[in-house]
C-alpha cells in the first residue's frame, strides 16, 4: 500500500494562505490506514487549524471536510462535483495519485498536497510501516525469491551480498536484516540456490521511463495495444 506523512501545519497554512474557502478533501484507502490522511486525521487538521487561525493570525478561512472512498478513481471524485463550486481550493490528503486525480477531475479549482507520499510499504507493527517496493519498473522478485534487493537492501545491491554484512545485519544499519542474506536463506529453502549465481546489470538511472498506463485485458479491443 502507499504511505504517506501529513505536511507540518505551519506548511500547510503557508499552502493555503491565498484561499479563503478551503475543502479538506480526505481518501479512504491508504492514506486512511496509514493514519495520515483518513476521515480522522481531515477533522482533527480542521480543528488545528480552526485553533491557529483563532490565535490572532492575519488568516480569514472557512473550511469544509468531506473524505471520499478513493481519490484516485474518477467514480468517487463526481460526488465532489457540487462541493467544489463552493471553496476555492481542495487540500488533499491523498497521496500524489490523488491530488494529480483530483486536479485533472476539477480542473478549474487549485488542487493542493496535504501530505508527503513516502513509498509502498506494508504495516510491519502498529503504526511502523516497512518500504517494501519503489515502483522501479523492473520487478526482479521471481529472482529474489520474493524479497526485494532495491528496498530492502540499503545500497540497492542486484548482485550481493556485499563484504560488509555481519551475522545476517547491514553495516549500514545494524538493526537491519541484510537483504541477501535473507534472499539466500529463501532460495535454500526453495532448493533455487542457482540463481544466486546470475549476474544482473545495474539500471540505468540516466534513462527517463515513460509514463506507464496498465489496460485491464478486458478493457482492450482487438488489435490494440495496452501502451
């Protein structure tokens, strides 16, 4: 899943300031389990920034909450349609996702991040949250036995381990399991220990990916291509 940061509130009243009607938009996905942009966290930001504005500040907002299923879905947004010609800008909880969605939704209103989108991770214990994939667009985890060197190694090694791993821990990070160690001791497991000894090129950072688009097969007529 994604995982995201709220912004600091001293950021967020900077992103706002030019806008007077404000639409604290929160997601129900996500960012909702992670605990930064969800129904909860949309009121609780309302009522901070109701008490700084209370405080003496220069500032004059109004402001309206709504969290809709998933920002990242047109589906969801259309139930926005009304809300929006009331505010002058939308602040959005979601991840990067949802706030391009929303823009592109609502093209005439100014759009606004909430939060820092961080990496796609999974709920390591309450509240802690591992990065676990970095979209990279080469998934090698078939070779990997389903860990991945890009995330969970600290170099990024594709080839490893590297010399400095002692009793299973990263040199890096002590507290940290190293990657090739544990993707060793899976491909023992697995008896696929041979593909330890494939040699993998490094990307190439340099080149720019293009822009992705995955077309559901049954979306696709014949003859077309799912770019």
């Amino acid at each position: 899943m994604i995982v995201a940061e709220q912004k600091p509130v001293e950021e967020i009243r900077r992103i706002i300031a030019p806008y007077e009607r404000v639409l604290l938009l929160g997601c129900g996905t996500c960012v909702t389990v992670c605990g930064a942009g969800g129904e909860r966290e949309v009121s609780f930001l309302n009522s901070v920034l109701r008490v700084a504005q209370a405080k003496g500040s220069n500032e004059i907002h109004s402001f309206w909450e709504y969290t809709v299923k998933r920002q990242c879905d047109f589906e969801f947004l259309d139930l926005l349609a009304d809300k929006v010609n009331e505010v002058d800008a939308i602040l959005s909880l979601g991840c990067g996702i949802g706030v391009q969605v929303v823009a592109e939704r609502f093209p005439d209103i100014p759009v606004l991040p909430g939060v820092n989108t961080s990496f796609m991770g999974m709920a390591k214990e309450w509240g802690v949250w591992d990065e676990r994939c970095a979209a990279c667009g080469d998934c090698r985890l078939a070779e990997t036995a389903g860990i991945c060197p890009i995330t969970r190694c600290t170099k990024g090694i594709l080839n490893g381990p590297c010399a400095g791993t002692k009793n299973g821990k990263c040199e890096a990070n002590k507290d940290m399991n190293c990657a090739w160690v544990l993707i060793y001791k899976r491909l023992e497991r697995l008896q696929q220990l041979e593909k330890m000894r494939r040699y993998y090129p490094p990307r190439n950072f340099r080149v720019i990916p293009r822009p992705r688009r995955i077309v559901m097969k049954a979306d696709v007529e014949p003859g077309e291509d799912n770019g």
